[in-house]
C-alpha cells in the first residue's frame, strides 16, 4: 500500500500525478473528472447515431423512434441514478440524491430496465399505427447500446469508478504495463461504501477497461457478424433453383438469358448484373434479397391465411358479447325467480345453458392467442424454407451476452459496488435470472413466434 502524503509525493519517492490536485478543503480530486459527463453523453449520441443507421438500413420511418428518445432517456437516467445509488450510506446522505443523476454513481441494469420498459410501453402503444413488431425496434437499437457502454465506461475511469479488487505492492505489474493516464487513476478517493476520504493510495485493477473492450468487440460481433449467420448456415438459394438465381457461385448457371431466367414475385424489382451477350447475373447481395427479404408472397393465398387468423379473433369477441348479453339476461331472470319457492332448483337449471357455457369458454382472449397459428402465413413467406435469423434473436443475444459479462466481472468487485449492494447471493440471482429470460426470449423470437403469431401486413426481418 503506497501512502498518499499531502505534501504532494508517493512514499516511494514518485510525484502526484498531473491529474490528481488539492481542493480548498483539502481533499484532493481529479483534473478531468469533468470528462465523465462528456464521455456519457457521447456514449448516449453513439447509441442513437448507430440506432438511427440501423433502422434506415431496415427502412423504418424515425418518427416514432424520436418520440421514444424523448420518453425513455430521461427516464433511463432517473432509474440508472436510482438503482445506482440504493444502499448508499454517510452522514450527507439523503433519500431525495437518489435523483441527482449529475452525481457519481449510475447504475446500467437500473438505466436499462427503466428505458427498455419506457420505450417498450411506446412502441407498444404505437405498433397498430406503424405495424411494425416491437422486436424490430428491439434488434435496431438494443445492440446499440453495447456501443454506448464501451464509451461510457472511459468516464467512469476519470470519475474513478467501476475499479476491480485491490493490487498489492507486488502485483503492480499487473497495471503498470498501462498507459500512465490510465493506472495512475486506478484508485478511489474516497471509500465508495461509506464516502469517507481515503487517506493512501489503493490501487485496483482496471475493471472499466476489461467491460469497455468486451461490450466493444461484442458489439462488432452483434451488429457485423451475427446478423449475417443465417447466410452461412443455409443450403444456398442458387443450389436449390439454379435458374432463378444466376451468379459466380452458380455452377449451373452463371448468366442466364432472360428467356431462361425464372423470376420471383418481389416488393421491388431485383437489380441484375448484363454482360455484352445480353445475358444476366446476380451479385449475392441480390440473391439473399430475392430468394427471401424481398420475396412477397402469393397475395390469395396470403388473404386466406390470414383471414383464418381474423376469423379466431371475431369469434372471441362475439363469443364476449353473447356472454354479457346472456348473464346480463340471466341476472334478470333470477331476480324475478327469487319470489318462486323453489327458486334454486330453477337458478341451476339456467346456468346450464349450453350456450351460456360455451360462450364463456370461447371469450377468451388468452386461449385464443395461445392457440393462434401462423405456420402456414410463415411458409408462403419463406418458400425456400430458409434458416432464417428472426426479428428478436439479436436482442435476445444481447440479453444474454450482458448478463453473463456481468456474472463473470462482478466477481472482481467489492460486495458494495454490486448491482445489489452488499448482497452477493442475490446479484448472482438476478443475473443469473436475466441470463435465463434472454434465453427464453431467444428460444421464442427464434423457434415459436414466428410460427405462431405472425400476422400479414407487418414489418418482421422482411416486410410480410
């Protein structure tokens, strides 16, 4: 433990660092600390920058996106700041700082659940208007805020937070081997649990960097790699129906004249490569798009299968009104029956109605959506029965990936510095938790939804 002396020198004889300088009360503070903010801030303008990309990419208006900016930010910042400084102690301490989200102390699962639910109940609220599935908006901007974090977590260095375990005198190789600008802000200022001033220097190893360059990588991986799987994973288009699909890959055919070509129904005309011969090739970017993205299904039959869908929720809401209707009717009859004498008997016998019974088991909205079939709507959409990524699955990697770097990285942290201070069990538990619901919403994203709820008319990984 090296001593942190106010005459300005180490123990070991080496000066403060430039960055470190005595404030009037004689505390000491950081030269940059104000780069906390400017690195959040930037982070938050990386996320909606790189959001914006993606949805222009996948052609979704803005406007809806924009109004949610001005909804879930804020209220992002209030639950970081809430959720970051729950548990803290001192003698300073208020109930009403929990707000002060200008102050250190911001916690991300805090931020994320109370932005992800603000977005989620707006776009919620506006997807019969946009017809556009909330995973879309999920996969456009979830991923994103990888990028943010990866910002994000160089102001905590100048702020002096997210630190990992102590490093002792003899394992300060293990920082030193960093940029001077770096190790040399590898401590706290003051006990983070109790907020008292430290009186020594107690260096701590870099946890902010080990999540800045992991949430950075993974998020090359997430918006790079993955989205692109389902094309290396497939038996290829022009292997399954060489004559729609001529290209260099094409060992059937690599140009085709138009006489031979055979052609999809597609949202927009495919664009074709034409050599002197007058004959026609594909770039594999246009293959992909033609063989499904923009691949439009037979209209008739696209009608029919989704009037069997409109049909189940007619019945349903039929079936609640001839249930109102009939005991509302009921009620009145009884009534009147109780002047009879044997006005039980005769109450029994009405609530046996056949129609009565049906119709209360058919109202249900539940039961209908649980037994709600796309199948059939999928597969006219998919004719190639391609492996296809669903909308979903990206947010629900990332829901994974962040959970887990989260179990594994708190591990180097002092039981204050948890998403649930002091109470290790029951940080693991919740990660641990949030680990298994990615899971499942990957598993249903991926596998059950789009075979089950699909509707026509909507905005998924391609437009229905």
């Amino acid at each position: 433990m090296i001593n942190f002396l106010k005459s300005g020198e180490w123990v070991n004889g080496s000066p403060i660092p430039e960055n470190i300088f005595p404030m009037e009360d004689g505390r000491y503070s950081d030269s940059l600390s104000f780069l906390y903010s400017i690195f959040i801030f930037i982070g938050v303008i990386a996320v909606i920058a790189s959001s914006i990309v993606c949805l222009r990419i996948k052609k979704i208006p803005l406007k809806e996106f924009i109004n949610g900016i001005y909804i879930s930010i804020p209220v992002a910042i209030i639950g970081a700041s809430m959720f970051g400084k729950l548990g803290s102690t001192g003698e300073d301490w208020k109930i009403y700082r929990l707000f002060f989200f200008w102050e250190p102390g911001l916690s991300f699962f805090g931020g994320m659940l109370f932005g992800s639910s603000a977005a989620f109940i707006w776009f919620w609220h506006k997807k019969r208007t946009t017809k556009i599935s909330i995973w879309v908006y999920a996969d456009a901007i979830v991923p994103n805020v990888l990028i943010g974090q990866s910002i994000g977590r160089w102001g905590n260095l100048f702020n002096h937070e997210i630190m990992g375990k102590q490093v002792s005198d003899s394992q300060m190789n293990k920082i030193t081997w960093l940029p001077e600008f770096i190790w040399h802000r590898l401590f706290y200022f003051r006990n983070p649990q109790t907020g008292e001033e430290l009186t020594s220097l107690q260096f701590r190893e870099p946890l902010f960097l080990y999540e800045s360059i992991a949430t950075f990588l993974f998020w090359i991986i997430i918006i790079f790699l993955i989205p692109n799987i389902w094309k290396l994973i497939n038996k290829k288009p022009y292997n399954l129906d060489p004559y729609a699909f001529p290209c260099k890959r094409n060992k059937t055919a690599k140009w085709l004249v138009q006489e031979k070509l055979i052609n999809y129904n597609t949202q927009i005309p495919i664009v074709y490569l034409k050599n002197k011969n007058n004959e026609f090739s594909m770039s594999m970017s246009w293959v992909w798009k033609k063989a499904f993205t923009l691949y439009e299904a037979d209209n008739v039959k696209n009608k029919e299968f989704q009037k069997i869908i409109d049909t189940r929720k007619q019945e349903v809401i039929k079936a609640e009104k001839n249930y109102t209707k009939l005991k509302k009717d009921i009620k009145e009859k009884i009534k009147k029956l109780k002047l009879l004498n044997n006005y039980k008997d005769k109450i029994k016998e009405l609530k046996k109605d056949t129609n009565f019974i049906q119709w209360r088991k058919n109202k249900s909205r539940i039961r209908e959506f649980v037994g709600r079939n796309s199948k059939e709507l999928y597969k006219i959409n998919n004719p190639l029965d391609l492996k296809v990524l669903h909308c979903g699955a990206i947010s629900s990697i990332y829901i994974i990936f962040i959970s887990t770097l989260r179990i594994l990285l708190d591990s180097f942290r002092d039981p204050y510095e948890l998403s649930v201070k002091m109470l290790p069990v029951l940080n693991y538990l919740s990660l641990t938790g949030i680990l298994i619901m990615g899971i499942i919403l990957l598993i249903f994203s991926q596998f059950i939804t789009p075979k089950k709820w699909r509707e026509s008319g909507w905005l998924y990984e391609k437009s229905y």
